[in-house]
C-alpha cells in the first residue's frame, strides 16, 4: 500500500508531494533540508569572499582616482 503525503515548504512557499509512509517523507524532508542549509552556506561564503574582493579592489584603485 502507498501513502502519499503533502508537506508545505515554508521557504518557498510550495506544495511537495512525497511517496511511502511517513518515515520515507521525514527522510525525504530531512534530507532536502541539509542540502538547503549547505546551499545557503555556499552562498555566505562567495558573498563574503566577493564583499572582500570589492573592498580590497577599491583600496587598490582609490589612490589612483585622485
């Protein structure tokens, strides 16, 4: 027997339907969470590595405007 189950996905405001019982879809919603959470991480880390390339861009290049 196959239960389907629907979770709301709060971040992005949709509907996700998962196949098996209930264990599968916290499985499932556990795992999509992780990879969610590493995304954002990633994402920190390039913004904090390009507002450091910015910054010391335009220390480089402030004395040379003048």
């Amino acid at each position: 027997m196959r239960e389907f189950h629907i979770g709301k996905n709060d971040e992005n405001q949709r509907l996700d339907r998962y196949v098996g019982d209930y264990d599968k879809f916290l499985e499932v919603h556990e795992a999509k969470k992780a990879q969610l959470e590493a995304a954002y991480k990633r994402q920190q880390q390039e913004i904090a590595q390009l507002q450091d390339f910015v910054i010391c861009f335009c220390h480089y290049f402030a004395p040379l405007s003048n």
